[in-house]
C-alpha cells in the first residue's frame, strides 16, 4: 500500500498534479471505504469476540435475541443455529457479540416448573395431603435434587388453588427431561385423584 501510495505521489509530481488533492481524494475514498464495510469489520470483530470469549461451542442450545436453537457453525461473518423448526437461521456475529446470550448447554441442572390448580375439592386438609404426596414423589425419584424442590400454594383465585411447584433434574438431555416431566404429571394426576 505504501508503495502503491508513494507510486501515485511520484506520477502527480510528474504531471504536475497537486499531491493535496490526491491525499484528500484517497482520505475521502477510504473514508467511504470504511463506511461501507461498517456491517463487515464488525461481523469479523464479533467472530474474534466470540472465539475470545467462547459464550458457546458447536451442539450447544442457546437463546438470543428471538433466535433459538442449537449452534451448527461459528464462521467469520456469522453464527449458524438450527432451530427447534428444524431451520437454519444465520445471525451476523456483530449482532451476536453484542447481545445477550442465554447457553442453555451450559447448564449443571434443568429445572422444571410447574403450576398446578386444583379446581374442586381443594379443602385445607387435602391440598396438605396432596403437598407432602408431591414432596414424596419428587423425594423417590433419583432423578430430581429433592433438598431443592419447593412445593407449595401461591395464589387463591376465584376458580382455582393455584400450586407452584419448582425443581432440579441432574438429566443430560431435553429427551430425559421431557420424559421425566411426563412421568411426574401422570404421577401427580393419580396423588390428585
């Protein structure tokens, strides 16, 4: 470049050319440069934001600004995620170095979070009744940190009793997860029966 520069100086001298003018005309012409590649420079400066950083890695689940899905491809310009749709949506990586990502990939433990309403029946003897045999359950089964779990009544409605239940599973994937959420409400529907 500095050649080239030095090149187009000598041919001005030459011609009688004003090496002002040519200065001015390379700054403008690199300013407009510049501008126009604004969106490029900061796509390849996220990418060394995000191989610097490593908010994630390949397979990993994330949520991100509307997008999520599992990370397929971290490549210079941008970040390629599969998405639940079974889709590949691209987000430009200067988009992504600067907004929030949740790695869900990262977690030690899932939880799962429950609001059960109990609709008829729910006399203050029973809903304790129903409570422990919750705690029970969630204690019996390997699967959930039991010394974690929290059950118990949050709101009275006009129509309903409304219970939150929250939990841990140590599960490795959302399958296990599904699997043991499944198992869990068709237990607690036969402890409310």
């Amino acid at each position: 470049l500095g050649i080239v520069s030095g090149g187009l100086l000598g041919i001005a001298a030459v011609f009688s050319v004003s090496a002002t003018n040519i200065l001015a005309g390379l700054g403008i012409g690199g300013l407009a440069f510049a501008f126009a590649s604004r969106e490029t420079l900061s796509n390849v400066f996220g990418a060394g934001i995000l191989v610097t950083d490593r908010p994630f890695r390949s397979g990993d689940w994330i949520e991100t600004d509307g997008v999520k899905g599992s990370v397929e491809e971290v490549g210079i310009r941008s970040t390629r995620v599969r998405t639940v749709a079974d889709s590949i949506v691209v987000v430009p990586n200067g988009k992504l170095a600067d907004s929030t990502i949740n790695n869900l990939g990262t977690r030690r433990h899932r939880l799962i979070d429950l609001k059960l309403f109990v609709t008829e029946g729910g006399t203050p003897a029973r809903l304790q009744s129903f409570i422990a045999a919750v705690r029970t359950r969630l204690e019996s089964d390997p699967a959930f940190l039991a010394t974690d779990a929290k059950v118990g009544i949050v709101a009275l409605t006009a129509v309903a009793v409304e219970i939150q239940l929250t939990a841990y599973v140590d599960l490795g994937s959302d399958r296990a997860e599904s699997d043991t959420r499944h198992a869990l409400l068709a237990d607690l529907m036969g402890v409310a029966e």
